[in-house]
C-alpha cells in the first residue's frame, strides 16, 4: 500500500454557488438580464409599465366615493385641488352598483329580493358540484336537476307549482320512454317520450299547477321578463343557454357524425349557418323578425326571444366541441360496443356519451364564458343587460356624461367571473386528462 | 301570467292574450295596465331613477293616460324599445302606444301601418359648436365634422341640409347621447346635432357649458308624439283626448293642486264639461266620468309637466318656446271639448 | 360433404321499413325531412301572412331607393344621393377592410406575443400572460368602446395643430397627422394620371391596374430566375448568387412605371375644421381595428403557444445540435410544424373576428350591420329583408373565408403516414 496521503480521502463539502447566480440576484440575473437584448427588453417593458401604472392608478385610487351627482363630484374636486385636476367619481359606482348586479327586478325598486338572485346563484354551484368533484354522492344529481326547474323560478316568480308541475309531466315522459323502450327501438321511443311530454305539458298542467296554487299558493313575487336585468340577465342568458343548447347540441353532434345522409346534411347545415352569421344578426332576428315568424296571436317575450336564438347559437358550437370529443374516442369503443350487440342508441347512451361528454366539458366551459362576455350585445338591441343599464344610468340628468367608472367597474366584474370560471375550466382539464392515464 | 311566465323559459310560450286589431282599450282594460313604448333612455323624457323607477316628460303623459283609465297613474309596463325594434314592437301587440321621441312623418304614418295622434313635443334639428370656433352660422360650417346619433331621422335631415347648401362635412355617427356627448367634449367633432330638445340638455351637462353655443338655425321639424296602430280608432281617441285634455288644462287654469276643487263645477262651462261636472264627455271614450280629472290630478297639465320635467327650472333647462301655449306664441293647442 | 342451404329469398316487405336495420334508416331520414320541411313551411307561411297584413310583402326594391344619408369612411364614392343598394356595397366593402386589416395586425401581434409569451425573460412573459388574460377574459364589446374613447380622449383635436405655437405637430416629417378624429397618412398621386377603369359599381384607377401588372411580371420573371438557378446548382453543384439580380428585376421596373407616371406623395394638411388631402383612416375604424386586434391577438398569442410547445423539445435540440441560432431555429424548425396546430385555430379566429367587426353598429362605425341592418333598414322599415340580406352576406363571407383557409391548411400541413 503506497502512501496516498495527497489524495484526500473526505469529500470536500458542497462550495456555495456564486453569489450572482443564486437569491435574488440569481433569479434577476437568470430571468431578466441574461443578455444585452434582454436586459434592455426588460428595461423598456419596465419603463413602460411603471408609465402605464403611474397614469392609471391615482385615477382609480384617489377617487370620490361619496357624492350625490358627476356635478357633485366635480365640485368637489375643484375644492380639493385648486389645480383642476379630477380623478374618478366612483360614487356612481356606490348609487346604481344593485342595479348593474341585480337590475331592476332585484336591485333597490325591491329592496327584499336580493336573495333570490344569490339563492339561485348558489343553487347553480350546488347543481355544479357532480362535475366540480367527480365522486360526489349520486343524490347531489337530483339538486342539479331540482335546479333547472327551481332556478328559473327565483328569478321570474310566479307560483312554485308551475315548475313542479312541468317535472312531473317531465318525470311522465321519462316513465314513458322507459316502457316504450321496452317495446320498440329508441328511435320510435324517444318520439313517443316527446309527444307523450308534449301532451301532458299542455292538457294537464296547467289544471294541475291551478288546482294545486288555490289550495297552498307558495308563490314569489312575479318579475316580468323586461324587468331582468343586470349582471343577473347576463348570467340567466348563459345558463339557459348552455342547459338548454345541451340535448340539442348533443343531437346535432349525432347527427353530424351520424350515415344517414339527410340527418347528416341537415344537422351539418344548420350548424354551419349558426357558426356563420354574427350574433348580433341573430340577436336581431330575436328582436325583431320573430313575431313575423310566430302566428300573430303569439306574443313573444323579447328576452325570451334572445335567449331562444342564443340557445340555437350556442348549441351549434358546443356541438362541435361534442363532436370533437366524439371523434377523439378511440375507435375500439364503437366496435366494442358493436361486438356486445348493443344497439346504436345503447351504445350512445352507455359507452360513447358519457365518455364523449367528459371529455368535452373544458370546451363546454369555454364555450360558456363566450356566451357570457357575448350577453353584452343584447345592450344593442334596447335590453338592459349591464352595458345596456350604463346607459340608462347615463341618460339620467345626475350622472350624465360618466363614462370610464361604469366601463372600470362592469369590466371589473366580467373579469372576475370569466377569469374564474377558465381557471376551473382548466383546473378540470388536468383533472380529466390525469383520469385518462 | 304566473304559469305562462316560467313555461317562457322553456321557449314554450310567453303566450299573453291574443291581440285582436280592435279593441285596444278592451285589452288595456282586461289587462289592467297600459303597456307604453319608451325609449331605452334619452335625457329628461325617459330614463330611470335610482330606485330604478321610470321618470321624464314621455313618462308623465304615459301616467295621466293611465290614470284616465283606471284612476292609478302608476299602473303602466314600460316598454323600452330601441329605434330599430319601436315599431315592429307596435304593430305585434307589445306596446300599446309608444311616447318614444318619435317623429312624425309621412311614410312612417302612412307606409308603416302606425298613426300618430297628436304631438306632445315640436322639435327641431339643431346645432351646437364650441364658442371658440367663432362660427356664428350653420352656414359656416363647411368641412366640419359632425357628431349625430344613429338611426334618427337627424341623420338624413344632416346630409339635407349640407347638400342643400352646397357644402361638405365628415359624419360621425355614434350610438348613444352619452357616447356622443363623450366624444364631442374631447373635441372628435366639431359640431353637434340633434333635436334642439336634447342639445339644450346635452350642453347643460358638459363641463363647461358656457364655452358652446347653440346656433341660431333650426334644420328640420321633428313633431314628436305618441304613436298607436293603425285602424283602431277608439283607442286613437282615448290617448289624442287625454293628451289634448292636458294641453286645454293649461289653457283653462286648471292645475294639480286646484283640478279637484274645479272638478266640483264652476262658471266656466268649458271646465265644467272637460271635467265632467256636465254632460259625460269621458263615457263616450268608455272611461270613468272624472277621467280628465284624474288625469291632471296624477300629472298636472301640459306646462306643469313640461317644467317639472325639462323646464328652465330643471337641469335641463328648455325654454317653451314652440311648445309654449298658442295664446303665448306657441304651437300648443287643443280643439274644443264639447 | 355438406349440404349447402340456399340463402332464403330476398323478397321486400313494407315492415322491413321499421324492423330491418338495413332499412330503417331510410325511414327515419324520411320522417325527419318532412318534419323539417313542415316546420320550416309552417314559419314561412307565418311570415307571408303577417307581413302581407302589414301591408310590406318580401320585396328587394327598396336597395334601388336613395339613400340619403352620408358616410364617412368609404373605399368608393359614394353621396346621400346614391341609392341604398350602394350604401350597402360601401358598408361591405367596410367589414371588409376592418376584418382584413384586425386579421392581418392580430396575426403579427399574435406570433410576436406567442413568442414572447414563452420568452426567458421573467417580465416580458408574464406581462405578455397578463395582457392575455386581461383582454380575453372581458367582452369584446367593452374593449370596443374603451379603444374608441381612450383614442379620443389622448389625441389631440384636429384645433391643437392650429396657430403659432400649436400643442401638437405631425409626424415623420409632417407627413402624417395622429387626431382624435382619425390618422391621415400620405396618399399616392400621379402627376400624369391613366385616369379610371369604370367596372359598373365602381372605379379603378388604371396606375394601379399598371402597378399591379408590372410587379406581376417582375415576379414571375424572379421565379424564372430561381428555377435557371435551381438547374445550374443542380448541374454544377454551384448555385450563382441571385439575390441581386431578383432585386434588380423587381424594383427597377416598378420604379421606371412610378417616375413615368409622376408619382409624389400627397401630404394632408390642415384645412378649415378638418386635415384635407391624405389618405384618412376615421376613429371609429381605429377604434374598432384596436379593439377587435387587442382582443383576438390574445386568443392567437394562446394559439401560437400551444402550437409551439406542441412541437417536440427534440426538434429544437436537433436543431442546435445542427448548430442554428435560436431564432432561425425558431423560424426554419419550430413555426413550420407548428403551424400544423395554429392555423386551424387561426382560421376559426379569423372567422370570429370577421363576426365581431358586427358589434361597429355600437361606435358607428359605417359597416354592414350599420348600414343595411341600421341606417337603411330604420328608414326603409324593411326588417326581414334586410336582416335576411345581412344574414346571407355574413355567411358567403364566413364560408369564403373558412373555405379558402382551409384550402391552404390542407396544402401546408404534413402528410401523416
């Protein structure tokens, strides 16, 4: 054994790394000044934040909550700086703010009802939860079903007998699809389910709703459909659209994909019409060219009218979004489901839906906060959503030539909303893509 | 309503009662409401408050209607309608009658099925420039740039005018009165028009309303009134009736605060019969014998409206000017009742 | 040995009509056609009975009418006098040029912000992730008007350019005026003009015509050059440089045409209210492009990430370890494939904004929906056809649109095995 004794025979331990590549300096080296480019990039993008930032932020920060009118607010900016200078009257904000959020139905005209719209919101994140956390317990699908009849209700009022009555005689018709099933195939058992619907919605129900009204009332207090309004109109527009554009969609997606020619033509078609026309034009038609197209004794509601087209319009991109869940099942199901002697309708209901839909939820999500932001349009068309109320705010003599607050404020809250909502969306695709592998 | 109010949700109905072309005011009377097309907001004749409650000019003659028919001035549905959905939203039942700053023309009285039947405002196109421009005249005013609001008959009265004159300008049209008032106070135009009404309001409310002057020339007439559907004439009759009843309350004396006391008879027999303290001038409308009189008592007359609303005492501060009285060099004036 | 049992006959009975699946389908496409049709028939014939009541049955006429109102940004002439046909030709020739002008920006705003989204610098891809989720998580509408009155209310009116010492001056040399009524850049002029080809609707001026031809030509004799090149590296393993003479061939021709027709450069200058002269660009175009680039470049900045991170991480380090710099990497190995994934959600973006350009109605805007489905359709009182019209017109272009895009994807995108 020769004398290794200028071999060390201990590791030396770790040296620190150099100052400037770790901490604070580190990171600022690493990520903001690794080069000449990027140093001056980094600058420049600085510079003109901290612009951008200066401009923006007194105007927001230093102004006045508390005043009665924009004259108001103004004399009180010339009383506090001699120099001319205003920033915003956010009081405005604090006079009219219930009726950008509630509208008119809800907002101070009704002082008491502010619960309803907040119970209907909160019933809607209830009814969400089977797809918030997919393994809560199956009773949590009865509330989401009880809320498409008790939502509605909230905010137009009226008796609860109606919606109760309406799920029976939809209960009815499901209980009728099951027994026709039993009989026929489910291309002739779905007709009969909706003829069976159909007649029991317009012979019994309402006798029934009646009947039962006058023995306990336990009504709301009925907001008719122009008096919606607000942020409640906006989101009410979305939902129904989104709930109600879903058979349709799923359908029209079917039918896309489907080898009957005519079925395939004619659902292709309608979609590519849809997807091809602007919304406004639609939001239109709704306004003004339905009543031609209704028997003239038919009185449509124009919110109603504008929630219909938007339901079409928006049924004809989730169906694409379903469609693309459809193709992008892997072919195996359809054979295999083929192979079990499944019908087409046993394979749809049992196999390629439910996987088809779970994948196409991010989508229908998106699709949703499109709808939501394009509510905005109906402002156009005389209907007071929140831009359509920021008008009417500003055609009253007190706040008369306001313009950024309410832009700040609705933008504000739009923003909160649609962010949310596609941090969830995307939240919900790591979760369904881990559930894949 | 309670039922039909849900299944609307289902796209189902919104099914109201049928609308027959007679017999409006049976409706209205069955429905116990009159339902009156407004506008989505124009400054001093409709807007709402922030109790949410409607108020303006239109408004109050939408109230005096609806006291004369069921002794409750607040038992009306307001309506709002943008200028592109008013008359469809007439002619299929929606609304009633519209109060809706609409002028009367000869294709919209006769081409689109509708009738007006009385004018509750003269208005006309005017002009509006900052007074360091030193215009004087809207003859001066080639190669400006101007802000209109879209969709009104000011447009085309505009391009009129100009081409008229021989003289050239930049449009900009703009959607609303606020987005327009914006635009024009950063100076994105350099002249404003509309109906002289709303330009008196708009200047009011700018930041510096002595740096504008409004020029002297007055473009175009625009005969504002409310407008019901054609061929149902008893309904005609009650809104021209009740609106003249208003207008012939000024001429008489008759207010707010003193219609009650009148309504118990005088030695006017113009009073007398317009009240119905003689003969019963209301039942051959169909209504309640002291349908003026509730009328005036919800509302006031004409001039009591008009100040309370966009008079010189309000923010928006118009003169009578044309809509003063006859007797006062006006245009206002009620045939006889009798 | 085996029997062979002759199949049964084929014979066609009325039940196979339900219970055969081989003939099923057959009826119930027969079934839904006439529902269809019945319900389509059932709205039609509402509609003839209710605007026949109105005394207004479905007539086109009205387009020949005059117009009587004026517009003010326009790419053919057009006066009050014109008839309301041409008003909304103008107006479509206005959706046009916003849709391809917010396309065009959306496009190299998007590439630069994907780019820079997945930049190394901290600030600069955070604030690009800011701006993204900023601008898409808040109506379209909202950014409309918010472009329109901030453009308004930072640049000067057109008066601040007035007297001695004005608060405000042009640009590059007094050549270009920023006003809160629009931008006036410089306009082409001949001093020796060919005059206008009159094509019916409209004119085109012939220098274009000329311009258009000339560079035509230059192209193709620039292709001729690279394929003469192409054949001599083929034949010698050299290849002659050609970039100078493709230069030559494209420039000094076009430049003979320009000096043979007298061109210069028409400055705008301040006349009475307004900048005369120059090629005007009005604020509510401004606004609109703002608005409708600001909020579709975010969706493209997401598109373009997506497609880049799709790209595999192996291909960048070929690429390096082939020795090319970052951005040529970037642009000869990366983009390529990545346009695979970007250009359909390109073209359903082009599409989007297409529709969006609609919402100009809100800042006036003249474009289609503010001329036939406003202007026009309020003085004429012919609802159903002008919003039919306006329907029809927005789904020929979404379909030329989506057609010709997909034409192109299908050209670009990779034969997969």
């Amino acid at each position: 054994m020769s004398d290794l004794s200028y071999v060390r025979t201990e590791m030396l331990p770790q040296k620190a790394p150099p100052a400037t590549s770790v901490g604070v300096v580190g990171w600022l080296r690493e990520n903001l000044f690794s080069s000449v480019g990027n140093s001056a990039l980094t600058v420049v993008t600085g510079a003109l934040l901290l612009m951008l930032l200066s401009a923006i932020l007194p105007w927001v920060f230093l102004g006045i909550w508390d005043a009665e009118s924009l004259a108001d607010c103004r004399a009180q900016f010339a009383e506090m700086y001699a120099d001319g200078r205003t920033y915003a009257c956010w009081a405005v904000i604090a006079d009219r703010w219930d009726q950008i959020m509630f509208g008119y139905s809800f907002g101070n005209l009704n002082e008491g009802l502010y619960w309803r719209p907040l119970l209907g919101l909160a019933l809607i994140l209830v009814a969400l939860s089977p797809i918030l956390y997919p393994n809560v317990p199956r009773i949590m699908y009865v509330a989401t079903a009880a809320t498409l009849f008790l939502y509605p209700w909230l905010i137009w009022g009226g008796s609860i007998w109606g919606p109760l009555t309406l799920a029976m005689c939809i209960i009815g018709g499901i209980v009728a699809f099951r027994f026709a099933s039993q009989v026929m195939i489910t291309a002739f058992a779905l007709p009969v389910a909706i003829v069976v619907t159909a007649v029991l919605i317009m012979v019994v129900m309402g006798p029934l709703s009646n009947g039962l009204a006058s023995v306990a009332a336990l009504e709301l207090q009925p907001v008719p459909s122009r008096e919606v309004s607000g942020f409640v109109l906006s989101i009410t527009i979305g939902i129904v659209a989104i709930v109600a554009s879903l058979p349709i969609a799923i359908m029209l997606a079917l039918g896309r994909q489907s080898d009957l020619f005519i079925v395939n033509k004619l659902s292709t078609g309608f979609i590519e019409i849809i997807r091809g026309v602007p919304l406004i034009t639609l939001i239109f038609v709704a306004t003004v060219l339905m009543k031609y197209f209704l028997p003239s004794h038919i009185d449509l509601d124009p919110v109603v009218a504008v929630m219909i087209l938007v339901t079409l319009f928006t049924a004809a991109y989730i169906a694409e979004v379903i469609r693309g869940g459809l193709a992008a099942l892997p072919k195996g199901q359809y054979e295999a489901a083929d192979a079990l002697g499944l019908t087409y309708w046993q394979a749809q209901r049992l196999i390629i839906l439910p996987q088809a839909l779970k994948i196409s939820i991010p989508g229908i999500v998106s699709n949703f906060i499109s709808v939501f932001k394009d509510t905005t349009l109906v402002s156009i068309v005389a209907l007071n959503d929140p831009l359509g109320i920021s008008g009417a705010i500003r055609s009253n003599s007190d706040w008369n030539g306001i313009v950024w607050e309410l832009y700040g404020f609705i933008a504000l809250v739009f923003w909160i909303f649609c962010f949310s909502m596609s941090r969830y969306s995307l939240w919900l695709e790591r979760q369904l893509q881990t559930g894949h592998r | 309503m309670k039922k039909s109010v849900f299944l609307g949700t289902l796209a189902v109905a919104g099914l109201a009662a049928g609308i027959s072309a007679a017999g409006t005011l049976d409706d209205v009377k069955a429905r116990g409401k009159v339902n009156c097309g407004v506008t989505e907001g124009t400054l001093g004749f409709s807007s709402r408050n922030s109790e949410g409650k409607h108020e303006g000019f239109d408004v109050e003659f939408c109230r005096a209607l609806a006291a004369a028919i069921f002794d409750d001035a607040d038992a009306v549905e307001y309506i709002e309608l943008s200028s592109k959905n008013r008359f469809t939203a007439l002619s299929a039942g929606q609304a009633d009658l519209l109060y809706r700053t609409t002028t009367w023309t000869f294709s919209r009285d006769v081409d689109l099925k509708t009738s007006f039947v009385g004018i509750n405002y003269y208005d006309g196109q005017g002009f509006m420039v900052p007074k360091d421009l030193g215009v004087t005249s809207a003859t001066e005013l080639e190669g400006a740039t101007v802000c209109i609001e879209t969709g009104t008959t000011t447009e085309l009265n505009l391009a009129d005018y100009f081409r008229v004159n021989g003289m050239s300008y930049e449009p900009l049209p703009v959607g609303g009165t606020s987005e327009a008032k914006a635009l024009y106070e950063e100076g994105a135009c350099d002249v404003y028009t509309t109906d002289a009404s709303a330009l008196a309001g708009v200047r009011a409310s700018l930041k510096d309303p002595s740096a504008y002057i409004i020029l002297p020339e007055i473009v175009s007439k625009e005969p504002l009134g409310p407008t019901v559907r054609h061929g149902d004439n008893d309904w005609e009759d009650v809104v021209r009736w009740t609106q003249n009843a208003l207008v012939a309350a000024e001429e008489l004396g008759v207010t707010q605060a003193n219609v009650a006391e009148l309504a118990k008879g005088t030695d006017n027999p113009s009073i007398n019969r317009m009240l119905g303290s003689e003969g019963s001038l209301c039942s051959m409308l169909n209504l309640e014998s002291d349908c003026f009189v509730q009328a005036i008592a919800a509302t006031g007359n004409y001039g009591e409206i008009f100040e309370r609303t966009i008079g010189e005492s309000t923010p928006i501060g118009l003169a009578r000017g044309l809509n003063a009285l006859w007797t006062e060099g006006g245009l206002q004036y009620s045939p006889p009742f009798r | 040995m085996s029997d062979s049992v002759a199949p049964p006959k084929e014979t066609f009975r009325l039940s196979m009509l339900l219970y055969d699946s081989r003939y099923r389908g057959i009826t119930i496409q027969f079934v839904v056609l006439v529902l269809v049709l019945l319900a389509l028939g059932w709205l039609a014939r509402n509609a003839a009975v209710n605007l026949a009541a109105l005394g207004k049955p479905l007539r086109f006429d009205f387009l020949g009418d005059t117009a009587s109102y004026d517009i003010n940004q326009r790419l053919i002439e057009y006066t009050s006098t014109d008839s309301h046909g041409r008003a909304v030709l103008v107006g479509l020739l206005n959706t046009l040029l916003v849709a391809f002008m917010g396309c065009a920006a959306a496009t190299i705003l998007g590439v630069i912000g994907g780019v820079l989204r997945l930049s190394s610098n901290w600030l600069v891809s955070r604030l690009v992730a800011l701006y993204v989720e900023i601008f898409r998580n808040v109506p379209v509408l909202l950014w409309i008007f918010v472009c329109m009155f901030t453009l308004t209310a930072i640049a000067p009116a057109p008066r601040a350019f007035r007297g001695d010492t004005p608060e405000a001056s042009m640009l590059l040399w007094d050549s270009m005026a920023v006003t809160n009524r629009g931008i006036y850049i410089p306009e082409p002029l001949f001093s020796r003009p060919l005059g206008d080809l009159n094509l019916g609707v409209f004119n085109v001026s012939i220098e274009l015509i000329v311009l258009l031809a000339v560079l035509a030509g230059s192209l193709f004799a620039m292709k001729w050059n690279n394929a003469r090149a192409n054949r001599i590296q083929t034949e010698t393993g050299d290849r002659p440089n050609t970039m100078w003479m493709n230069i030559a061939i494209v420039i000094i021709p076009f430049l003979l045409v320009l000096i043979a027709l007298g061109f210069h450069i028409g400055k705008p200058e301040l006349k009475g209210f307004n900048f005369k002269g120059g090629i005007n660009m009005s604020a509510p175009l401004i606004g609109l492009w703002l608005g409708l680039t600001l909020y579709t470049t975010t969706y493209i900045i997401e598109a373009v990430r997506s497609g880049i991170q799709a790209v595999s991480k192996g291909q960048s380090e070929a690429a390096f370890a082939l020795g090319l710099r970052p951005g040529r990497t970037m642009s000869l190995v990366i983009l390529p494939q990545a346009l695979r994934v970007i250009i359909p959600q390109l073209i359903s973006q082009y599409l989007n904004l297409t529709k969006n350009s609609s919402l100009a109605v809100a800042i006036g805007y003249m474009d289609l929906v503010s001329t036939l489905g406003g202007v026009t359709l309020n003085q004429t009182g012919r609802e159903m056809e002008a919003i039919l019209m306006l329907m029809a017109i927005y789904l020929t272009i979404s379909l030329t649109i989506s057609g010709t895009m997909n034409w192109y994807n299908n050209r670009v995108k990779l034969v997969e095995r």
